[in-house]
C-alpha cells in the first residue's frame, strides 16, 4: 500500500465530490475520489432528480443567484457531459410547475413566490402563476383532481436521471485520467508542509487540495481539517410507479415521470437522525397527495418505494468553507447536488483551483452559524 | 403448438369462457390466462414498450414479465400470476400501460 499523489483529492463520491473532480479533471489537473462502501448514506443514489430554480432561497438571495446561475449553466454542462462520455442524463428544461391543492395552498405559493422576488432586482425572478385551465393546457394528457387549483410556473425549471448524471460524472474523470477508489474510507487526515495527508483502510493519499465533499461523513473529518461545519440530515420518502405512456411533459415539485415512463411521487421532510427507513404512513399520505392531484395516477401500481437522507445546514442552505491555517481543505455541504452540479463542475473548481472566490460565497460561509455571547 | 396434458383429471375441470381481444376462448377452471392462451394458440400477449416488437409467455412463473396482458381494463398485468375466471376480459399489452382519462379509476385493483 504504497502512497498516492494527486492534484486534487476528493472525499465523497455521490454527486457535489465527483461534480467537483469532472471540472478539475477537465482542466487537466490529476484527481483522485476517494469514496467510503456501500455502509455510506448515499444521498445521491436516493434523489428525486430535479433541475430546480422557482421557490428557492428565501431569507437567502445569494442562493436565488445562486441557483439561477446553476440553471443557466446546465445546458451546456449537460451537452458537454454527454459529448465527452456519451452518457445522455436525460436533462428536460421545459419549465416545471409546483402544484397548488386548494385555495390555502395557492395563496400560501403567492406569498412565498412573492417575498423571494423581492429579494433579488426587479423582473429578475421569473416565476409566475398558472391557473387551473392554463395547468391542463400544460398537462394535456391527465385528467386534473378537483383541488388542483393552480401553480406556479418557471421556464428555468427541469429534471435530469440523477443516477445517469452520477456515472456520467465518475465516467468523465475516468476519462480525463482521473480515478475512483471505492472502499477507501478516510479515517485520518493531516497536514504538513504544505501537503494534506488522508489515511485509508487501504492506503495513504497526498495532495495539496482537499476536498471534503463525503455529506452525512463529514462530521468527524471537517474538525479534522480545522473547519467546524453542522451537517443537519433530512430524511425524504418517493414513490415509483410502473411504467406508463408518456403524461407528464414537464416536471412538477412532487411527480414527475422519468423518460423510461415511471413516475416518481415524493416527497417528504422528515428529522429522524439517521434512520433511513421508509414507513408506510409516509407512504400513504404522498400517494394521496399525488392522487388528489391527479386521480387517473390510482390505476397504476407502485413497484418501488425507498428513503433518503438530505445533507443539510441547520439553515439548509450551502456551506463552501475554506480552511485558512493550514490552507487547502475546503467542506462542500449542499443539499441540491444535482441543481448545483453545473457551478459546483466550474466555478467550484475556479475557487478551489484558481481561488477565485464567487462574491456570494460570503454568505454560505460556516461562520454564519456561529453564535457570539449576547 | 402447445396441447394440454390430459392427466390428473384435467378433463374433468369445468370448463370457462374468457375473453380475448374480444373472441371467446374456453379454458379450464385452474388454467392460468397464460395456459389459457397459449393453450388457444395465442402467442403474442403484447408488443415491447421499446420496439414495439411482440413478446408471448416464457417463464411462466412471475420472473420474466413477458406476458404482461390487459385483464378487466387494468394492464400491465402478469397473464402467468394470474387464474381464469369466467367472463374475464383480457386484451393485449401494447406498449406501456397508457392511463385514458376517459376510462373510471379503480381498475387497477388486481
């Protein structure tokens, strides 16, 4: 077991870690990813696969900005995936609607969508409303439930196979001469001169940037690196339906239906630690929710349920920590590794390579969550 | 190209009618739909979601979901898994299951 050296060492291997080698792979430096087994959490095999802007970042422009430059950039990062490893992600960016169950629920959408737009410069958050004629001509093809009573709409809404996006991800550092270890667990890490040192079950690693992008793992390894960061998981439950006819053109917040024809219902926000199990009375109530919407959806049978954990912040927005002494330890926390993928592939790897630090990056410092004496 | 076994007393089983693609068909009270149809000469339960190509039972024990046929409205459903009855409506599977917002919920119920 002899030591390994490279540009660039990333800890975690689901989708913000990988995201952040594809882009310092493509810019020619030497990646490694060191990935723990499959005892891991795996937030990114349990994702929804969401492209998302609309109802994002209230209390937090930064983040509205953010996600608006993420949705910008996914197109080309998409395309650029696809022609570099010939793995389609099935990214869709027609818009996307978040369905609204009642008078309640739509005036509730109104006041939410509303104070985000306040946030950010006039006209530059383009979300609107559909009313319930205006979301059957969006949804030709389904029948609405009678509580469907609107919702809201953004063009730059949309959805991808996040499973595909994963190994397009580790496929496209293969690809650049990177490489991908499973099954090795960062237990240590230290520094010295300059160099960062991450000891494994199965052997020592050294490089002068380290990323720690290992989600509900990072707890112990951050105070490792002189960086105090609150990891905050979120349990989230989805549905799978059998395949059925194409129905659903565009993606909605809780359903969406997948190019090979399942149909994904979701979703909850559950604080249980870390028991990933499902539970039926999850269960019930998102096949409700997604009946209610849409009654036809009761015809077909459901082949799959899993849960998930979220990784997040106390105030579930990112934090992009860099160490400071020693340098070249940074801690990537966002929960929207898909959404993030195309910024966290570019202008991640700007700061981390070049340390051009996005302005906004102030306000997803871990600092924030630090409480002063009063 | 399939004939029944004529033992254990098969023969003696009643006889029921389904139907398919809106022809009758006789079968035996036990049979499962696919015995049924293979037994009346059916070979194609449905055409592939993906090419569109037509698929007949192969397993014949809940594994491969070759025989997905329409029974009662509700498709998608394993003609292997699942026995006769008299009056059954079965149809085949063409491609994905499609949800007609013409057709009443419920059917599903299998």
């Amino acid at each position: 077991m002899g030591t390994r050296t490279a540009d660039i060492i990333i800890v975690g291997g689901g989708l913000a870690g990988p995201a952040i080698g594809y882009g310092a792979a493509r810019r020619g430096l030497s990646v490694i990813v060191l990935d723990e087994g499959d005892v891991a959490f795996r937030a990114a095999r349990a994702n929804f696969g969401l492209v998302w802007f609309q109802g994002k970042g209230l209390g937090m422009p930064s983040y509205v900005e953010w996600t608006l430059e993420a949705s910008r950039r996914w197109p080309d990062f998409a395309a650029d995936l696809e022609e570099e490893t010939g793995i389609c992600v099935a990214y869709r960016n027609d818009g996307g609607l978040h369905l609204c169950l009642g008078d309640e629920a739509l005036a509730a959408r109104r006041r939410h969508i509303g104070q985000i737009g306040m946030q950010v410069k006039p006209g530059e958050y383009d979300v609107g409303f559909l009313d319930r004629s205006e979301v059957q001509g969006a949804l030709p093809a389904v029948r609405l439930g009678d509580r469907l009573v609107g919702a809201s709409f953004s063009r730059r809404d949309g959805d991808c196979n996040p499973l595909r996006l994963m190994r397009a991800l580790h496929d496209g550092i293969l690809r650049h001469g990177g490489a991908y270890r499973p099954a090795h667990k960062v237990l240590d890490l230290s520094h010295r001169g300059g160099t960062w040192t991450a000891h494994t079950a199965n052997g020592v690693f050294e490089t002068p940037r380290i990323v720690l992008a290992a989600g509900l793992g990072l707890a112990d390894l951050t105070a490792k690196a002189g960086l105090h960061v609150p990891v905050v998981a979120e349990r989230g439950q989805i549905l799978v339906t059998e395949r059925a006819r194409p129905m659903f053109p565009i993606p909605m917040s809780g359903i969406r239906q997948t190019a090979e024809g399942t149909i994904m219902l979701g979703v909850t926000n559950e604080h249980v630690g870390h028991d990933d199990t499902t539970t039926t009375s999850a269960m019930h109530a998102i096949a409700r929710a997604a009946v209610t919407a849409f009654p036809e959806l009761a015809r077909l049978r459901l082949v799959r349920a899993w849960a998930g954990l979220r990784v997040l912040t106390p105030d579930k927005y990112p934090i992009y920590a860099a160490s400071e002494n020693p340098p070249g330890a940074y801690a990537v926390i966002s929960h929207s590794g898909v959404t993030l993928a195309s910024v966290n592939a570019t202008r991640l790897v700007s700061w981390i390579v070049d340390g051009e630090r996005p302005a906004l990056f102030t306000s997803f410092r871990p600092d924030r969550f630090h409480v002063q004496a009063a | 190209m399939f004939r029944r076994l004529e033992r254990h007393g098969a023969a003696e089983r009643r006889i029921v009618t389904i139907d398919f693609e809106d022809e009758k068909i006789a079968a035996r009270r036990g049979d499962t739909v696919a015995a049924a149809l293979l037994a009346a000469g059916v070979d194609c339960f449905r055409t592939s979601a993906v090419s569109g190509s037509e698929r007949g039972a192969y397993c014949l024990m809940g594994i491969c979901f070759e025989c997905l046929v329409e029974i009662d409205g509700a498709g998608n459903q394993q003609a292997c898994l699942r026995l006769v009855r008299d009056g059954m409506r079965v149809a085949r599977q063409d491609g994905a299951v499609a949800l007609d917002p013409a057709k009443p919920p419920g059917g599903a119920a299998a």
